[in-house]
C-alpha cells in the first residue's frame, strides 16, 4: 500500500563480498508499517536488527526487494529521520542546549528561535536546569534525555531507535522510556520503529512487537499489544494483561535464543 509510512518487500541482505565471505543477514521480509504506528523488533543478537534500521535509513541497500517510505524507494539518508542508539554521540564540546540546536540548526532555524525551542524541549525532558551543562557533566540518563530533546528538535516522521535506553540502569530506564512514550502519545503521529532486547519494554511501549529468527533474520511472528493509551508503564507491567501478552510472545523468542 502506498499509504503506509514503511514497506519491506522480498527484502533480503547478503554482507561481503569478494575477500569475505557472505552473509545473509536478513532473508526475505515482507513488512507494512501505517503512519502512526509504534512497532518493536526483538530478536536474538545477530538476527539483523539494526541492519533493517540501516536499510530503512537509507545508509545500506538490500540485496534484493524493495524498502519504502511511504511508497517511494528509499534511496539515500533523510533528514525527516531520527536515529537513536543506545549513546547517543552527542558533541562532547557543545552545551546540552547547543547540542538540542543542532538539528534545528541543519534545519535552517534562526538564533533566537532555535535557542527558545531548545530550551522548551530540554523543559519537557526535565533537564532545564542543565541546559548549560556538557555531556560529561550529565549522567548516562540524562545524555540520553538530551538526544530524545535532540531528535524530537527536528520533528521526525520516523523514529529508528537501535536499542535506544540499553545502556541504561533498570529504573532509569523506567523513567526515560515513560518519558519518552508520553511524548510520544501526545500527537502519535510519528512512526516509531524500536529495536530492543528487552522484551518487557517492547510489550510496554509498542503498539506491535515483531519477533526475528536467529540468522538469518526472518519475522517469526508479528504480535499486536492491544493494550490501552495513553500506558503508564511503571503500573501497566504489573497488570496481568501486560503480563499475558509478554509471557505469550516470550515462549516465540525463548525458542530463537536459547
Ligand atoms: N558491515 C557488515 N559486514 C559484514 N557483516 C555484517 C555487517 N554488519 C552486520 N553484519 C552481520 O550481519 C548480521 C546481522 O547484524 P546486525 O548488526 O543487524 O544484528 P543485530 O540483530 O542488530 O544484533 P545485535 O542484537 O547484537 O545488535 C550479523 O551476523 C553480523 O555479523
Ligand atoms: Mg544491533
């Protein structure tokens, strides 16, 4: 459908070549993502994760079939594309604000109103009072509050998050990713596509949770989290029917990494 904001058709991704030997990486998938959607993959290490996110982002090429954003081929990186990892390399040398400006900066945003918006996303994230710090005054956590104020800066149509909050600790992890989905719930009009290992907190955040065979990477099963918004996922992961759908969905990945 040309409507859909990602399509992967047939796609498949061999690595090497002529002095190293082939990898199939991804084999065959076949992947439709609406507009608005927030999808999760889980998958064993090595299952092609992050090379489907490098395909979507324009910086690889398939080997065979086809990736689109919103029906059209995607050919080279895309400014309307945030992309997150788990540390995010935010400038050393530039202030929290002066990093949040950098994207509105390539966006051709004046001075003055970049500085403001700055300011306003670092306020959303609650880092307001560290708008002046470096990155090497800020803890793990809150380097990562500034990358989310940093892509949020540019208004993404489509989030690539490669295992966004895996470096974190498990409460601050908490925190960040119900900061992050509240934001998100807010408009829902982004697509997010999440990888992650932890599959408590693709069942907690996503709409979808696509679980990946070990290599080469195939989907094995394609899960709808028919839980309500907005989620407040520090209550929601006590809640027997956030326990059902992650207890059903770990019995398909156990089998992929065990
Ligand atoms: N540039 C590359 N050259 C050769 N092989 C590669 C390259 N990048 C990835 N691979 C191989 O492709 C496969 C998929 O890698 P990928 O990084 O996508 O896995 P992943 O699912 O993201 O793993 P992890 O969960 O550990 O991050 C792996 O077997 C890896 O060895
Ligand atoms: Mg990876």
């Amino acid at each position: 459908m040309a409507n859909n904001a990602v399509s992967l058709e047939g796609v498949s991704l061999v690595f090497g070549g002529q002095d190293t030997e082939h990898v199939l990486a991804v084999d065959t998938i076949d992947l439709e993502i609406p507009q608005g959607e927030f999808v999760a993959i889980v998958g064993p290490s090595g299952c092609g994760k992050t090379t489907i996110l490098n395909m979507l982002s324009g910086l690889i090429k398939p080997t065979e079939g086809s990736v689109k954003r919103h029906g059209k081929e995607v050919t080279e990186p895309s400014q309307d594309i945030g992309y997150m990892l788990a540390r995010s390399a935010l400038s050393p040398w530039r202030t929290a604000r002066k990093n949040v400006e950098l994207g509105l900066q390539f966006h051709g945003v004046g001075r003055t109103e970049r500085r403001a918006r700055a300011l306003e996303l670092l306020e959303l994230l609650h880092l307001q009072d560290f708008a002046n710090a470096f990155p090497s005054q800020l803890s793990q956590g809150m380097q990562q509050r500034v990358a989310i104020a940093r892509t949020l800066a540019i208004d993404p149509d489509l989030w690539l998050m490669d295992e966004p909050f895996g470096a974190l600790d498990a409460q601050t992890r908490l925190v960040v990713q119900g900061e992050f989905i509240s934001l998100w719930e807010k408009s829902k009009e982004s697509t997010v596509i999440f990888v992650t290992h932890d599959l408590e907190e693709a069942v907690l955040l996503a709409d979808r949770v696509l679980v990946m065979t070990a290599r080469p990477g195939r989907i094995k099963s394609d899960n709808v989290i028919d839980l309500p918004r907005p989620r407040v996922i520090d209550e929601l992961r006590f809640d027997d029917s956030f326990k059902a759908a992650e207890h059903k969905i770990w019995k398909e990945l156990r089998d992929e990494i065990i």
